[in-house]
C-alpha cells in the first residue's frame, strides 16, 4: 500500500494524451477548483477553453484602466 501512495503523488496531467479523459477529469471539479489548478497553465487553459472572462466571472473582481493610468475596481 505504501508503493501505491508513493506512485500517485508522481501523476502528471501531462502524460495524459487524450483530451477526452483530461476533460473527463476535470468535469468532477468545481470551476473554482479547476481554475485554481490551472491558473498558471496556457496548455490545460486552451485545452479546457478556460479564458480570462472565466476568471473574473468566478472572482467577481477585475479593475478597468482610464485614460490617466488609474485603475479603478469593480
């Protein structure tokens, strides 16, 4: 039993070659959950169709920059 929890710590996305079971994975997921995951990710973003408008519809947070270089959040 030890050998087995030894091995799955070394599980990695990247050695999952079909895009059906990485979306079959992350579908148990929450959307927080998954974004946490994959937040620093370009490939597993593209792969999941996650983009920036994903992010901040879950955060509820994002700043709107004017024209004098001020940030103003929402």
């Amino acid at each position: 039993m030890a050998e087995f929890e030894y091995h799955k710590s070394k599980i990695n996305l990247r050695d999952i070659k079909s895009l059906y079971n990485i979306k079959r994975i992350f579908s148990f997921l929450y959307e927080k959950q998954k974004l946490k995951m994959i937040v620093y990710n370009k490939e597993m973003q593209k792969i999941c169709s996650i983009g920036i408008e994903d992010y901040k519809k879950i955060s509820k947070k994002y700043k709107i920059g004017e024209r004098n270089g001020k940030e103003k959040n929402i």
